[in-house]
C-alpha cells in the first residue's frame, strides 16, 4: 500500500525557491547503508510503496535529495525505483551501496565510479557522462580512496575468492552488487540519467559467510541467524567486520552524495 507525507505549502512557500527543483535520488538496498545520508538532511516529506521506503529533503545547502530505501536484490531494486520515479520525478538517480571486490588490488572502502553496469549475460548500461564527471569531481576534492569501474550486478552474495576471481575473468568486472543494474534499467527506461557509487566491503581474497543460511526473501532472518553463529561461531567476525565496514561506507556516502546534489544541480534537468 503506497503511503506518503507531503510538505504543506506553508512549508514549501517558507523554502528557498532552489530548494523546490527536482531532487537527486539516492537509491540504497539496506537501512544500514541509508541511515546515515538520511539524517545528513533536513527531511520534509516520506512514504512507502510495498518494500520501498523513500525520504525526501533538502542537504544543508538548501538542495533537494531523496534517500531511498529499495530492500536487497535485483528484483525489489527495480520496483522500488519505478515506484520512487513515479512519486518524486527526480532529475537523475544514484544507485549506492557496498560491494563485493572481484579485482585484485582493491582497498576495504575504496568508492568504485562506475562506468558501466551489466550482468552475467552481458546486458548493461553505461552512467551518464556529466554524473560522471560531477562525481569524479566530488571524489576528487575528499579524502576518500576510489577509483573508475565496472560493476557486476547477480542474484546472490558472492562469497568465495574461487568465485570471485571467475566473475572477473568471465565478465571484466572489477565489483559486483545485486541491485545496480535493476535500478540502472529502470532509470534508462526513462531517460532519467544515473550514475553507480559502491563501497568494497569483502576484497577479492575475501572470504564470506554463507549468507544463504540465514537469508530468506533478501531478508535477514534473525532466528535463522542466530542457530547459524551457534553452529558456525567462526563467522561472527566476518560478519561484524562488514557490518562495520559498511557503516563506514554509509558515513562516506552521507558526505559524498549532498555533495554530488551540489556538483549536478546545474545540469539540464535539474530544475522544476
């Protein structure tokens, strides 16, 4: 069921007129990569369609940003971001978020640029050359280590370097994620230009937890998790080590993307 709060037009009279164009979207599949890009705004209006979950509101320079909270995979990623395009008309889309390494020589989060999104089967779509370049600008002036890629987007949480290291050999990709292509698809549909931030979480060496014993529905499910670490007690590391990495990656976001609001919001589009 699809639920929103709108800004009355007492409030929307009281903003500053730049701060009623269109917003940048920033779609993120976890709450722990989201929370903290949503409490670096001044949020005014929030809603829910089915799994999705958006809040809408202005960065501290007066910009209008949308964080987005799609849920975990390919599929809830897509609808989520043809549910959000329909309810705040953004002028561009930002898909973020942590990622796998599959490349060698990757730092834990190092911030991927990608250049180019696909799968397995060799679909993809390219991010918009000025979105590109206003990120590239925004990476360029922080402290932050990142570098151009290609981003692999699967079903599943790739965990095995063998794995890892056959991605990259088969597909060229330097990254992979399980929603980016999903919301790059659907952007495109629309014309709606897109840029893709990851964070690596898990390097190429790295391996990870079977996440599917404890998964279901891209949901963690707690009682599942918990008879997991009871029988697995040697994955509790791992796991608080990527909880903690991407709470670091979420604290990099929050300063990146109001930024990159910044940087974009003079580009054809952006106004109402």
């Amino acid at each position: 069921m699809r639920q929103t709060r709108n800004v009355t037009s007492a409030e929307e009279a009281a903003q500053p007129a730049h701060a009623i164009q269109k917003p940048l979207a920033c779609i993120a599949a976890m709450d722990v990569e989201a929370s903290a890009l949503r409490d670096a705004i001044q949020v005014s209006d929030e809603g829910r369609d089915g799994e999705m979950s958006y809040w809408l509101g202005r960065t501290k320079d007066g910009l209008p940003l949308a964080v987005v909270l799609s849920g975990i995979g390919p599929v809830n990623a897509g609808r989520a971001t043809e549910s959000v395009l329909d309810l705040i008309d953004p002028f561009a889309v930002v898909s973020f978020g942590v990622a796998g390494g599959l490349a060698p020589g990757f730092h834990f989060g190092e911030i991927a640029l990608c250049e180019t999104v696909r799968n397995e089967d060799g679909e993809a779509f390219a991010s918009d050359p000025s979105m590109l370049e206003a990120a590239e600008a925004v990476l360029s002036n922080g402290a932050s280590r990142w570098r151009r890629a290609t981003s692999l987007t699967v079903d599943h949480v790739i965990t095995t370097p063998a794995d890892k290291a056959r991605l990259h050999r088969e597909t060229g990709a330097h990254v992979v994620e399980m929603e980016s292509l999903a919301v790059t698809r659907a952007a495109a549909a629309r014309g709606i230009p897109f840029v893709v931030l990851r964070s690596v979480s898990d390097l190429d060496e790295t391996p990870l937890p079977d996440f599917s014993e404890f998964m279901e529905d891209y949901k963690v499910n707690a009682d599942r998790l918990r008879a997991h670490l009871l029988d697995h007690p040697e994955d509790r590391s791992p796991l608080e080590h990527f909880l903690e990495v991407t709470r670091a990656a979420a604290a990099d976001f929050s300063r990146i993307l109001p930024g990159l609001a910044l940087a974009s919001s003079s580009r054809p589009g952006a106004g109402a």
